[in-house]
C-alpha cells in the first residue's frame, strides 16, 4: 500500500464530512487476489445505501487523481453496523454501556481475548468490566475491538 492508514484516513475524511457523513474507520486487508479498502461510515438517524453510493463516488474520484494505494484494490463504503467495529479511543468512551469483544495485541494473564461492559475510558486506558472484574488496558495494546450487540 503507497499510503499509510493515517494517510488514507485525512484523504477519505474530507470527503466524507463533506456529504454530512462521519468516518467511523477503514480496514485495508488482502482477500484473495485482490486488496480491499473497507471504508467505515456513520450518521445520525443511520446510514443508507444512497449515502454509501454517493461517498463510494467521491471517494472513487479523489482515488482517481491521487492514486494513494498504487495497487488493484475493491472499494466497499458501508455502515459500521450493530457489531461496529472500534477504532478510537472517542469511540470507546462514546459507545461506554455497551458490551464489545476486545483483543489484544499480546496476551494479558494468559489471554488476548476479553468480552465485558465497556465502562468508558480513564486517560489513554479503555475500562472493561468482565464478570466481578475491572480491567484497565492501554488503548495501544487493543488490537480489535467490536461491539457485541444485546437483544
């Protein structure tokens, strides 16, 4: 990839406000042959197919002048969804109440993957309380995070 996900991150999100829409992330994976860029958005009352289309058009625009990738790649623009995925330490603090599947980086007490009420968020720590037990991890050990939807 020629740019850096911080680097797509500013292209794309100009865009993005532009047509009243928030970016919520990317992902930039390989899938098969081919490399997907997963560009993540949202809006209050939710998003729709026309607002995907509408931003997959100027996003695909800017793509076309600035090249930023360099490479054969899909672009799929779509809502983050019931199960988000979370990308920022905003994110965690506005999603606080919310039950997520965490993984980290490196294991923690013997495991990577933790699964509780995300509490909120203290400095540059998430807050996540599994069972009778508070855990304070550091938002750079997270590797992925998603939102476990309650019904």
């Amino acid at each position: 990839m020629a740019l850096g996900q911080d680097a797509l991150c500013a292209l794309i999100e100009p865009v993005v406000k532009a047509m009243d829409c928030e970016l919520w992330g990317i992902e930039y994976f390989r899938a098969g042959q081919r490399s997907v860029l997963r560009v993540y958005i949202d809006k209050v009352g939710g998003i729709g197919i026309e607002d995907c289309q509408r931003i997959s058009r100027q996003i695909g625009s800017v793509f076309d002048v600035e090249d930023p990738i360099g490479a054969e790649y899909t672009l799929e623009v779509s809502s983050p969804g019931l199960a988000r995925p979370l990308y920022t330490l905003a994110q965690y603090e506005k999603l606080a109440g919310e039950y997520i599947d965490l993984q980290l980086r490196f294991p923690f007490e013997g495991q990577r993957k933790f699964k509780g009420l995300l509490k909120g968020v203290e400095a540059e720590d998430v807050v996540l309380v599994v069972g009778e037990q508070e855990y304070l991890f550091p938002f750079e050990t997270i590797e992925k995070a998603k939102v476990v939807p309650q019904f």
